[in-house]
C-alpha cells in the first residue's frame, strides 16, 4: 500500500487521514485516498505519490490543476528567468529574520519531552528560514502545502486540514497566514488537529508590501496576530523583523511604483538591494524598542493549545508599542 504513496508519509501519519470535505476518516486505498463515508465517498487521488486532500468547494484550489499540471502548481515566491535568478542571487536580500534560529532551537526544547512528537509544516514544498532545524530523527514532520515542490509529501488546504482531531504536537505557519484567504479559520484548523498540549509556531508580516503577486491577503499587527491565537497561551511572541527591513521593503516598492515597465523595476529593484540591504542590520539594535511594535515588518507567536480564550480586554494590555 505504501508504495503509491511518498514514504516520508509514516503510517502513524496516514491512519489519521480524514476528508477534507465531509470529515470522516480516509484511508488509502490503492491509487487514492478514498473518504468512508458512503454518502461522501470522495476518491482522492495521488499524484506523484502526493496525496491531493483538498476540499475544492472552499478553495482557492482545484485537484484538477494537481492532475493536469503538477509541475506548473509551484507558486514561487520569485517567478521569474533565470538569468534574473542568478542576478538576484548575488544582490544583497532587503530581508533578514532575527529569531527563527532562536524559535526553533526553543520547539525544539519544548518537543523534547515528548517520544516521536508529530510535527505539520503548512507552507512546506521547499525549505524555508531555519525550517530544517525541526526536521529531525526525533520528530514526525509532515511537511504540507498547496503546491507541489522539492519537499511537498502532502497537498493540504490549511482551511481544511485533512487530519483527525489532536494529532499534532507542532503546527508551523511560517510566511503562511497572509497567503491564505482566511486566516482565522485556518487557525482554528490548527487548534482543533493540535493534541491537547500542542504547540503552534507563527510568522506572520506586518509592515510588507505584496508578495506572491495574487496570493497574498492580510497583515497583523502585534496584537491582532495575538488575537488571531486567542485559544493559545502565549509561551513568546515578538519582532522576527523590524523597522530596517520594513524600511528596506517600502524604498523598493516606492521605486517599482514610479516604473510601468518590469524589466526596469527589476533592474532598479536590484540597484535598490546594493544600495540599502545594510538597513536590515539596525533590526539587531532596535528589535525590542516600542516603536519597532508600531512598524515592524513582521511579528512571530509561539504557543500552547488553550482551552481558554484571551478576552479583547485582556488582549490590549498586551500592547508594546507608544
Ligand atoms: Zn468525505
């Protein structure tokens, strides 16, 4: 059975397999992930041994798109040539993260208590900032997302995870929350497959222009992305860029929006990463600051599942900024 499948799919991963539609279990069967319920009975399919769980009538997905054309479903962050590719490889990034080394070495930490604690990455076709360091031989990654790259052993739509309640010990939405049209029910996606225990790591922008041209929704600010994990209790939360970044961001789209033509944006965008990538630096001095909460380029949260709601009232005692 295993073999039409990925096989960094453990089974302790698959036996908890529901449908994306109807919620009741699935399982493998055959060529298909197959949902039990008669009245149901969706037959999804696998395409290059990557179940496609996807519930089509809430989604900006299609499974079609998966079976027709798996190749061209990788939405990149930069579609673009590549000789762009390689020019933009040797420009200095405007962007930089101050504390996903930090947040990952501490999941680790908290995961350390636990004997093979299962981990879902959302937003995982490719290996993303520090990504890697929860990827080791004492967890179970699921590493998921909505298009098919290097990475990808599951297409998952985060507003429909196809799991069963309290299966996870981490959930991580790194860079994914603005991307999906509603990140409110995502999360509580998030909460409802988290084990009673679980533990939820977010990265989410603030002060950033678009990204992923139609594929991009929302911003937080510090306490809206709070409130966002409301069922959580916060163990640390806090700036995973600053104002340096934001800045550094904001020169590059003041730039792009005086030109109509892309090739001159790109070169000027290019122009803009040598003359100002040091901006990012001043993050290091300035990350804790009350102003940095005020125009931070984005915020990170990480916390445990709560049965509990943080009131509205409670909430704005939180604030950090002026
Ligand atoms: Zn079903």
């Amino acid at each position: 059975m295993k073999t039409y499948i990925n096989t960094k799919l453990q089974q302790v991963i698959t036996d908890r397999f529901i449908c994306p539609v109807c919620k009741q279990k699935a399982y493998i069967n055959n060529s298909v992930v197959k949902c039990s319920n008669i009245e149901c009975g969706i037959n999804f399919p696998i395409v290059k041994k990557i179940p496609i769980l996807i519930n089509e009538d809430d989604s900006i997905f299609s499974i079609k798109d998966y079976i027709n054309k798996p190749d061209n479903i990788v939405i990149s962050k930069i579609n673009i040539k590549n000789i762009a590719k390689r020019i933009i490889s040797f420009s200095p990034s405007l962007s930089n993260n101050l504390s996903s080394k930090n947040n990952f070495i501490l999941l680790n930490n908290l995961l350390s208590t636990k004997i093979k604690p299962k981990v879902l990455i959302i937003g995982g076709a490719s290996i993303t900032t520090n990504t890697d360091m929860i990827i080791n031989p004492n967890n179970i990654v699921v590493e998921s997302d909505v298009s098919i790259g290097p990475r990808t052993q599951i297409i998952i739509d985060g507003h429909h995870i196809p799991f069963e309640n309290d299966t996870f010990d981490l959930l991580i939405f790194q860079a994914v929350l603005e991307h999906v049209a509603d990140p409110y029910k995502c999360v509580q996606e998030a909460h409802r497959v988290l084990n009673n225990d679980g533990l939820i790591f977010a990265a989410t922008p603030f002060m950033q222009q678009v990204h992923m041209r139609a594929y991009d929704f929302t911003r937080f600010t510090h306490l809206g992305h709070r409130r966002l994990f409301r069922a959580f209790n916060e163990i640390e939360s806090g700036v995973f860029a600053g104002t340096g970044v934001a800045l550094g961001w904001s020169i590059r789209a003041f730039v792009n929006s005086l030109i109509r033509n892309k090739y001159f944006r790109f070169i000027l965008s290019t122009i803009v990463s040598f003359l100002f990538f040091w901006l990012k630096y001043i993050d290091y001095i300035t990350h804790n600051n009350k102003g940095t909460f005020n125009g931070a380029s984005g915020f990170y949260f990480i916390g445990r599942k709560s049965d509990k709601v943080l009131s509205d009232k409670e909430l704005i005692k939180l604030f950090k900024g002026y």
